[in-house]
C-alpha cells in the first residue's frame, strides 16, 4: 500500500497531480511523429492482430461510448467491439455475425435477433463461442508513434 502522505507539498489526491498537465494538448517530451487527426491524448482502443494483419487500428474512445455495438474489420478477421456503461471495452471476433444490440452489460443481440452472452473469454450462443480479442487503451500520441500507419476510426 502507498501513503499520499508523503512529507512533501504536492497534493497527490486523486486527479490532482495530473490535472494541468491533461487539461491541454501540450505533451511532457517530444515525439517523433505527430498526428492532428485526434488531439494528443485523446484515448484511443488499439487494436493489432498480428495473426490477421499487418495494419492496426485504434478508434477514439469518446465514439466508442456513443457507439456501443461497433464492427468492423482488419482483413480477414472481423470483430465487434462492446462498450459498457463504464466505457470499458471488449473486442471479439465476430466472423460473419452482425451484432446490433448490447445492453451494456451481458447480453448482445445479432441481426438475426438472437441473444449472445458476453463473458470475459468470449461471445457464446447455445454451442458457438467467439473468442476474445487483445486490445488495450492508449493515449493517441502515443500509439500513432508506435503504429504510424494505423487506421484512426472518428
């Protein structure tokens, strides 16, 4: 466990420490490479699937919680990405389902109108599972140095 009694000035509540910093687009070093199509720390879902794809995509978080059921592809694997009410997502594949409704909690609903159940492993429909696919949150700078060539979704 950390104290934030730490002997010194600095106010290390929570979101306080940072607060300016993350108020402007301005970054703490230089990058390499910049990017204006999202601001710097916009958060981005990054997304790469090396067994699929040589591309990788991030798509902004801010759309993905206003789009909460999202397809799309990287070459041959298709995938779906869920974003529940906290704004935490989940990416699986999808193959040829369409999914058009989530409740932000366990249950999605394909174009067919039949329920899937969401778990951390997978979509699952009486015997077919999707699997889960790696994706993590990053800060666009960030990913754009890594990845510039990514595809930026919104």
């Amino acid at each position: 466990m950390l104290s934030i009694d730490t002997g010194y000035r600095r106010d290390y509540g929570e979101g306080v420490a940072y607060h300016s910093y993350f108020a402007t687009d301005d970054l703490m070093f230089s990058i390499s490479t910049a990017d204006d199509r999202l601001k710097n720390k916009d958060e981005v879902l990054a997304l790469t699937f090396p067994d699929h794809s040589d591309k990788s995509m991030a798509i902004a978080a801010d759309y993905l919680a206003k789009n909460t059921v999202y397809s799309s592809a990287l070459d041959d694997l298709n995938f779906v990405v869920l974003t529940d009410a906290s704004g935490a997502n989940r990416v699986y594949a999808s193959g040829a389902n369409r999914f058009v409704d989530y409740d932000q909690d366990a249950s999605v609903i394909d174009d067919q109108g039949k329920q899937w159940i969401l778990s951390e492993d997978g979509l699952r429909r009486e015997d077919i599972q999707l699997a889960r696919l790696p994706a993590h949150r990053a800060f666009w700078f960030g990913w754009h140095a890594a990845f510039p060539d990514t595809i930026r979704v919104r």
